[in-house]
C-alpha cells in the first residue's frame, strides 16, 4: 500500500519540480516547503 501511495504522489510532485512558474501546492506543509526548496536550488 506504501508503495501505491508514493507513485500516487510522484505524479503530482514531479511537474510541480519540474514546472516553469510556481505552482499551487495543496501538500502538506513540509512536502510544500520541501518542494519550495529544491526549486530555488535550481536557480542557483
């Protein structure tokens, strides 16, 4: 069941990090600030 649930949330993450503007994130708070993170890594 674990494994389901990560595949379920990697279709809905991977184009948030990929995206080219920010998007509307509905995570959780900590998979929201995670994701916040590693996009602006990518700027710098």
């Amino acid at each position: 069941m674990g494994v389901e649930l990560g595949k379920a949330l990697a279709v809905r993450i991977v184009p948030e990090l990929t995206s080219d503007v920010e998007p509307e994130l509905g995570h959780d708070s900590s998979t929201d600030a995670l994701i916040r993170r590693y996009r602006r890594s990518l700027k710098s």
